[in-house]
C-alpha cells in the first residue's frame, strides 16, 4: 500500500469517524452545524500539518537518493577505461 493511499484512508476515515459522531450526538441543529465546522477545521488543519511533513521528508529522500546516484555514476565512470 502506497503512502498516498493510507493517508488519504487516514484521512477520510477520521473525518467519517467525527462526522458521524456528531450527527449522532443529541444536540441541536445550530450546536451540530458548530460541531461539524470545528471538527472540519481541526480535519483540515491535522492533514495540512501531515501533507508539509510528508513533503518535507520525501525531499530530504529525494536529495539523499540524488546523492547516492551521484556517487554511484562517478564510481561507475572511475571503473570504465577512457579510449583517450
């Protein structure tokens, strides 16, 4: 399973669990709409935080595979006999 994908069912899944845990809940219609736009932005807030540190550690993943290529190239071009 991608990362994408259990994030996204993390996601989705959490914003089902509060949804339906307010519409279940007794209270009144205004009480409810609050509720739903508190829990909303909490959603919100929580999968912006996740998102920025996904994307800054797969940066950090990116630089240090370009890295490793790096050395890897210069490695394989230190073994193959220049024709000059």
């Amino acid at each position: 399973m991608s990362a994408d994908k259990f994030f996204a069912g993390f996601i989705v899944g959490g914003a089902l669990g509060a949804l339906a845990g307010i519409l279940l809940a007794p209270s009144s219609g205004e009480v409810t709409r609050k509720n739903i736009s508190k829990k909303t932005n909490e959603v919100r807030s929580k999968a912006e935080s996740s998102m920025k540190d996904i994307q800054s550690k797969t940066e950090v993943m990116v630089d240090e595979i370009q890295k490793k290529g790096d050395e890897l190239l210069h490695k394989v071009q230190s073994l193959i006999p220049s024709n000059n």
